[in-house]
C-alpha cells in the first residue's frame, strides 16, 4: 500500500482488504515501511489457511514463509509485479506476464527447501531448540517440523536440539556457546552439517556431531563466529566429523555441496535455470562465470557446449568444490580466487560469452564498468534480486547492450523473493 510517497508493507495482509496497522519501522535511504497489522476482516476472499502452524503473523511468530496466507495464484501476480516494476526503466522490455515453477512443484509449494539455517536458543527452562527469527526482531522463536524444508533436515535439527539440551550446551553469547545451525539436504535423503559457534574446540561438539550423523548427515563442520552483527558465518569452517561434502545431481551434471558453502536454496528450481541461462548462452569458444559459486551455471553450459570456461569466486570453499564439480564430470573449466569488488581478475583470453550471478547487491561497480570495456557478444545474468538486476540492466543497455530475453522463476515459494534471467547481446 501507498501512504503518501511512502511505500508501506503490511505483514499478514491480503492486496484489496482494508486493515487498520501500526507503522513499526522504516528504511534509511528508501522510502519504504513496515507495519504491523492491528486489525483485519475476519474472512475475504483470496486468503488461505497457511499449512505451517509456525507461521507469521496468522498463525504462529515464525518470519521465514510471509507470504504463506496467500493463494499461489496471487503470489504469482505480486511476483511477477514486482518484477516489471524493477525492469520498467530497461529498454525494450516488454512487461512479463508469467513466473516460471520447476515441474517438480507440488501443489502446496512445501518440502523444497534444500537448506534449513538456524539460530539456536533455550525455552521452556532447559530445552534447547532450533528455530528461526521473529520478523523484523533479534527474537527467536520455535519452527519445529518445519514443512518448507526437506524432511531430513527436520530430523538430523531435532537430533541435534535433543544432543544439545541432553548436554546442557551452552547457548551464545555464553562461553563455548553454540549460535546457529546450517543444515543442507540433497535429494537422495543425505545431509551436511555446519554449526556455528564461540570456540571450535567446545568439547560438546563431538556429541552433537554423532547425533547428527546418526540421524543422516554424512558429514559436520564448525566455524567460529564471536561477532556481534547478524551474520551467520564469519570464518571458514573444518571438518569435524565424517564426510567434508556430498553428491547433489543437477541436470546432466553432478555437484559437491556442503552446509558452510553458498547454493541455490530450491535445487530443482536451480537445475532448470542453469539449463535455460545455458541456452541462452548458445556455443563460445570461451565463457567466464563470474561470481561461480561451486560452478554449476557454468558447467552446465560446458557440459552442453563445450567451450573452454574460466570461473571466479572470492569464497575459497567454493572454488576447491568448483574445481572437484569439473573433475567429477570430466570438464576442463578453471576457477579461481579472486574479490570482484575490486574488478576482473588478469587473465588470458577475452571471452564471447560472460555469466553473472552475484549476491543480492548485484554487479560490482568495477564490474559493470570493465564488462562494458571488454565487450563480450552476450552476458547472461542471473540474479536474486530484481532491483539491483534493473539498474545493472540499465547501466548495460547505455552501454551497447540490447536485453533480449528475461524470464522471472519461483526459486522461494511463500516468499517475496524471486529469481530473474536476462540474456544481453552487444548491439553492433
């Protein structure tokens, strides 16, 4: 809703119904709020039931699924909203009238989450559980049973809060305390553990470690995280118990994945996207991938195309299991190390074809600056973020660059979140 020239989200309302809500915070550089609703019609129409009794604000306190009140219909229509929106000052784009779900969606949207992350707390006197943040607070709050994730990931969690509060763990900001959980699943029921927490040599992590693994992890690492900010994860993790990654298919290729590494959260979703963001990529003698992560966008297009690939990552994680994901399916791409943030790393050779898929913030200013100069044929980008996408889109276009497909995908269902592909041609 609009008040004045201000943009206002209501948490738990449905577009079209009139509720009375309180204002509770607001942005520094964009005008843009959040409120809290005070007061909404008993029933209207286009509102369901959501099937988490965890989730807020209709239901239970957990912030992970806002939009779970919603009809999958409406959350297609406000997706896609959002999205022409974002790219409305980009050139020749038409508006989209359509959200791509991967064929294996089910009806309910549920169980496709492929990782779970958690923040550790005590409740009830000396019960620890693994939960997730109330929306827009620091307050932790419960979320077992989770029906977003895959169901493995519930029990090697429940596992893991049962070790804990057997051990009396110590919680964070206590000494030796644990802080969060990244729990990832592959598709075949196997997980990866990574806990987060004050001193990796607490001496409960070796029991947490065999409970988890006795409830189907393959494998559990640490890291240390004694910050005082939000984030997860500050500090390479090790290896604490069995296996330091696992198998996850893709497509025609297979990838190593870990808990501690960044990936695509809907898997499936993921797979098609590279096998689309290929296609457009077409035949290169040689194509870059620029923010690579563990190289699966890349490697499906070599595995296609076949030309040579050189990708970049600044995680080290990630490009040791970039690296292992070329060997395991006989490619020959290189990765490498290297902070975007500070432009193109030297190589050899000057690419026909560039794949992007950066964080939330989008390119780099280095970046966008150096791609305009280098001046491959096409760039493909992927991205996760439709705001930061339209003004890379835009930067480009001023530059030579025509948009010439762009497609959006539901990679978090139940969220605001949506993926988007462009595919730009160097105009001559």
């Amino acid at each position: 809703m609009e008040v004045g020239n201000v943009r206002v989200f209501v948490a738990g309302a449905v577009p079209g119904e009139e509720v009375k809500a309180v204002v509770e915070s607001m942005a520094r550089n964009k005008r843009v709020a959040w409120a809290r609703m005070l007061e909404r019609p008993a029933d209207i129409e286009g509102r369901v039931r959501a099937p988490c009794h965890h989730a807020a604000p209709n239901r239970g306190k957990c912030g992970g699924c806002p939009w779970m009140h919603l009809p999958a219909q409406t959350q297609t229509l406000l997706k896609v909203a959002r999205v022409n929106e974002a790219l409305s000052e980009v050139p020749g784009v038409q508006p989209l009238h359509r959200l791509h779900r991967a064929p294996e969606t089910t009806a309910d949207m549920l169980a496709y989450r492929a990782r779970g992350n958690y923040v550790v707390f005590r409740s009830g006197g000396d019960r620890v559980r693994l939960g997730s943040w109330q929306a827009r607070t620091n307050k932790p709050v419960k979320m077992e049973g989770c029906p977003i994730v895959r169901p493995v990931i519930n029990d090697v969690a429940d596992a893991i809060a049962a070790s804990m509060t057997a051990q009396k763990v110590p919680i964070h900001p206590e000494k030796w305390g644990a802080r969060y959980v990244t729990i990832r699943a592959n598709s075949e029921g196997a997980s990866h553990v990574d806990l987060v927490v004050g001193d990796a040599r607490s001496r409960w992590i070796s029991d947490v470690a065999e409970a988890a693994m006795a409830a189907g992890a393959v494998g559990v690492s640490a890291s240390v995280n004694r910050e005082s900010g939000n984030a997860i994860r500050v500090a390479d993790s090790k290896v604490v118990a069995g296996a330091d990654n696992f198998v996850e298919q893709m497509g025609d290729i297979s990838l190593r994945l870990n808990a501690a590494t960044f990936f695509q959260i809907y898997p499936e979703v993921a797979t098609h996207m590279y096998a689309r963001a290929a296609e457009l990529g077409g035949p290169a003698e040689l194509a870059w991938d620029l923010y690579c992560g563990v190289g699966g966008l890349g490697l499906t297009w070599q595995s296609r195309f076949g030309g040579a690939l050189y990708g970049v990552e600044s995680v080290p994680e990630s490009i040791r299991l970039a690296n292992l994901n070329s060997r395991d399916n006989n490619l020959r791409a290189r990765f490498a190390v290297a902070d975007l943030t500070g432009g193109l790393p030297r190589t050899r050779g000057e690419p026909d074809l560039v794949f992007v898929n950066p964080p939330r913030r989008g390119l780099d200013r280095a970046i966008r600056s150096q791609l305009q100069e280098l001046g491959p044929e096409r760039i493909v980008y992927m991205s996760c973020d439709p705001d930061s996408l339209g003004r890379d889109l835009v930067y480009l276009s001023r530059g030579g660059y025509g948009v010439t497909a762009v497609e959006a995908w539901d990679m978090m269902p139940h969220t605001q979140h949506v993926e988007v592909i462009a595919c730009l041609e160097l105009r001559n």
